[in-house]
C-alpha cells in the first residue's frame, strides 16, 4: 500500500486555505508530463472525492492522490516551506532520480 506522510506546516497551510475558502475536503495531489525533466506536481483544494481518490490524511487533514500518481508519490513527505520571501508545497520524494535546474519538473 502507497504511503504519504502530511508534515505539520502543511496540515496548518491545508487549513488555513480551507478556512478561507470556507469548503472543501483537502489538498488535491497529481502528477503530470510537463518541463524539461519529465514530471510536475499539481495541487488543486478537494471540494469533492473522486471514487478513484486514495486519501492520505494526518494532522486532522486529507491529501487526495489519483491513482496514477501513486506509484510517482510513494514515500513521499508533502511541506510547507518559507524561504525568504517564498512560500509554497514542497515534496520530499524519496523516488526522484533527477530534477530539472529550475525545480520545475522531475523524473523517476
């Protein structure tokens, strides 16, 4: 069974964007062909579960992964990191091999 870990950042971030949208079930996570290195993350907020969703839910929040992304996301840490002026979803995915110079995009 896939596996998915939600750090405490980003369950607060998860929240705090669903309190201010006033709905929604969670963050949405897939996978799509993109950039120079073959793969990027796409994260949208759950208003609904797909019959097909795998949830992964921790520190009283849900992140919903489509089933062809779970092979790519396995073992996968999703965070919230500020750096500098910057804030946004990092993922610390045991399973990429390269990344691409721009942090774009990634292959396994």
């Amino acid at each position: 069974m896939a596996n998915l870990s939600i750090t405490t950042a980003a369950a607060e971030q998860i929240n705090r964007v669903l309190d201010e949208r006033g709905h929604g079930l969670g963050l949405r996570v897939t996978v799509k062909p993109s950039g120079c290195s073959g793969y990027s993350y796409v994260l949208d907020f759950a208003d609904e579960a797909s019959n097909d969703d795998v949830a992964f839910e921790e520190h009283g929040v849900k992140v919903f992964v489509a089933p062809d992304a779970l092979e790519m996301l396995d073992g996968s840490e999703v965070d919230y990191v500020s750096e500098g002026l910057n804030r946004f979803f990092r993922f610390n995915n045991p399973n990429v091999k390269d990344e691409c110079g721009c942090g774009e995009s990634f292959s396994v």
